[in-house]
C-alpha cells in the first residue's frame, strides 16, 4: 500500500511540474524543439537506433504535454489539446514498436506525428 502511495505521490508531483513549468513556457523555442525532434526521430529510426528513438520519442511525449498545457490554458483551442494528446499517443505508438524491433511500423507513425503535426497548428496557430 505505501508503494502505491509513494508512486501516486511521485506521478502528482511530475504533473504539477509539467503545469508548473507551463507558466514561464517559451511556446515559439517549444515548437521549435518540437518539429526538430520530430524530425530527427525520423532519422533515428531509419537509422535502427532503438536507445536514441525512444528517448526521443519520450522527449516528444514530454513536448507535447506542454503543448496541450498551453492551449488548454490559453482557451479557444480544444482542437489543439486534443491533437497534442494524439501525437503523446502517436509517439507512444513510436515507442512500442521500436522496442518490438517493428521500424517500419516506427517509422510510419513517426511519419504520422510530423505530417499531421505541422499541417494542423502550423497552418492554424502559427503565428500566435
């Protein structure tokens, strides 16, 4: 019982961090990150370097939570947090089959994430 006290405990500390960390968020330096990463994703993969895609992929689940933080606090954006937690899941995705040794199937999703990513806040929200 006090395991799952203390990993409940751990997991609501790293969220109010993530809200936290919101507050001061550098949004243009943010999606700049975000489209790199997604980019080099695709090349790591591509590469087979399974250690590097996923700890990539991870970044970008990070990425993207602040992404949805931002325009959930912004308001008038609810397209735009719910594609932010559909790239967390595509990035996942990414993850599960890098570890299954699946590059193909990584590599599509990853495809996915970029495309869909820069064709929906690229076009409607950038500038902001």
């Amino acid at each position: 019982m006090r395991k799952i006290i203390k990993r409940s405990g751990i997991v609501f500390l790293l969220l109010c961090g993530v809200v936290f960390a919101e507050e001061g968020i550098d949004f243009e330096s943010l999606m700049e990150a975000v489209e790199n990463n997604a980019h080099n994703l695709q090349t790591l993969i591509v590469n087979k370097d399974a250690p590097a895609s996923i700890a990539l992929a991870k970044d970008l689940q990070t990425e993207f939570t602040q992404v949805g933080g931002f325009f959930a606090k912004r308001g008038n954006a609810n397209d735009a947090v719910v594609d932010a937690q559909k790239y967390i899941d595509l990035a996942t995705e990414v993850i599960k089959y890098v570890e299954a040794n699946d590059f193909d199937n990584a590599s599509l999703k990853a495809s996915e994430l970029t495309k869909n990513c820069e064709d929906a806040c690229h076009d409607t929200y950038k500038p902001l």
